[in-house]
C-alpha cells in the first residue's frame, strides 16, 4: 500500500465525519424557496450542499491557475 500524504489523511477523515453526519440526519424536513416548500430529506440537502461548495471550489481554484498563466 502506498504512504498516504497528511492531507490525504485529513480528507479520509473529513469525509467519514460529513458520513456520520449525514447518517445520523436522515429525517424530512420542509424546505422553503421562493413559492415552493417541497419537502426533501435533509441528507439530498447536505450532499447537494457539499456538491455546490465542491464545485465552487473547482471554479475558483480553476480561475486562479489561469489568471497565474
């Protein structure tokens, strides 16, 4: 097996704390936006939130590298 690097560690861990998280928070819960209050459960709300922050985080870190060019 390969030596893993310290933020391959953080990010091992990191992601089992945002699965415990998720798993202890699987209830329905009303959302509100706009008109809408559909109800969805709250782990699509914490994974579509971690994908957007992901996400964002590509564009900027992608934006940055270009403008260093």
């Amino acid at each position: 097996m390969k030596n893993l690097t310290t933020g391959q560690y953080i990010n091992i861990a990191l992601i089992l704390l945002v699965l415990v998280f998720i798993g202890q928070n699987t209830q329905t819960v009303e959302v509100k936006f706009l008109f809408f209050k559909p109800e969805i459960p709250l782990i699509v709300i914490i994974l579509a939130s971690l994908l957007f922050g992901y996400v964002t985080a590509l564009i900027m870190r992608r934006g940055k590298t270009q403008q260093e060019e």
